[in-house]
C-alpha cells in the first residue's frame, strides 16, 4: 500500500491523484471497518504519512494559507485538533484521521512563519536532530509507552527519557552508519552503471 501512494507523487501535478488513492486505500477501510478492526488499525497510520506527503506537495499553498488567515483561525485550528484527537475511538475515525494532520500542518505552518521566535526553535539544533532521529523514536517509543500491568506514572516518564536516549544512540550508532553506507553503495552502483563498457574486437 504504501508505495501505492508515494507512486501518486512521483511527478508534479499528481496531488489529486494522491488523495485519491489515500482515500480508496486508507480512509474507505476505516470507514468501512470497525474501529477496532485489524484493516482499521493497519490503514490508520498511513493516513498520516500520506497526508503528510500531500501537504509536502503543496507547501507553497499550505504557506499562503498559513500567512493569510487571521490569528484566530489559528487558535481555532488547535481547538478542533484536541476534538479531532477525541474522535479517534468513535465511528468518526477516518474524518479524525483526515482532519489532524492538515490542522498539525496548518499550525506548524503559522507558527513557523509569523513568529520568528517559535521558527528559530523549530530551526535549532535539538529540534533538527529529533527530526532527523524521528523514526528511531517512533520505533522505540512502542515500547516505552506500552501498556505494562501495574506501571504507574513513575514508570512511564522513565521510560520516555530511555526511549529519547536509545533513540538517540540507535540514531547515532546504527542508523546514520547504514544511511552512510547505503549511499555509498549507491553512488558505486552508479559510477558501475555510467561507466563505458569496452568494445569488442
């Protein structure tokens, strides 16, 4: 499913295209499924990548949007965020999954380009670096924040602080080694692929 989706933004113009096959491969099963079901948990993830790859394509508008609309959109946009988050147990799941990533992007968006207070942070080092290790926190973080019989609140924010600080060391250790030598391994299969073969006698 999912390099259905990403095939829909190969090239310029295809953004149309891309809701299309999010919403016939994501948001029609979740509607079309219990909440609890297993296609609705497994379509529910890829709602948000997608969405997020569709706004990617659209930033010029995204920003537009974000630099025109007053301030009290803005604020708007956050409170229907948290009932969008209250949605995401009921029947009403897929217009959930819809709706908050594009509210996530759109404040983002305003706050990074009306307050350069709140830009320069996003832009600061730590935010970079855990945007970078975000895939390392993801995958530790299921299972820092699992449900664990009798843990209590103790146990959960130590458990968040080690989730930060194996992510941050798989990130560091494993994952930017392999990306290191991944592209090394590319650009040496590129370098094989254009060179000249020799002629035959």
């Amino acid at each position: 499913m999912t390099p259905a989706l990403f095939l829909a933004t190969a090239a310029r113009g295809r953004a149309r295209a891309f809701f299309v096959f999010l919403v016939a491969l994501c948001v029609i099963p979740m509607a079309l499924a219990p909440v609890d079901s297993a296609p609705s948990q497994f379509a529910a993830p890829f709602v948000a990548i997608g969405m997020g790859v569709a706004w990617a394509c659209a930033e010029a508008f995204v920003q537009r949007v974000a630099t025109r609309l007053p301030t009290s959109v803005a604020l708007l946009a956050i409170v229907l965020l948290v009932l969008a988050e209250r949605l995401e147990t009921t029947r009403l799941a897929p217009i959930a999954a819809i709706i908050a990533p594009m509210l996530i992007v759109y404040v983002l968006s305003r706050t990074a380009l009306i307050d350069l207070r709140v830009a320069e942070w996003l832009s600061g080092r730590t935010i970079s670096f855990a945007g970078r290790a975000s895939y390392s926190i993801y995958l530790w973080q299921q299972l820092a924040t699992g449900a664990y019989p009798g843990a209590g609140p103790l146990f959960y924010i130590a458990s968040i602080f080690a989730c930060v600080a194996w992510a941050a060391a798989s990130f560091t250790f494993i994952e930017t080694p392999l990306i290191s030598l991944g592209r090394s391994l590319s650009a040496r299969v590129g370098r094989t692929a254009r060179a000249p073969r020799p002629v035959s006698a």
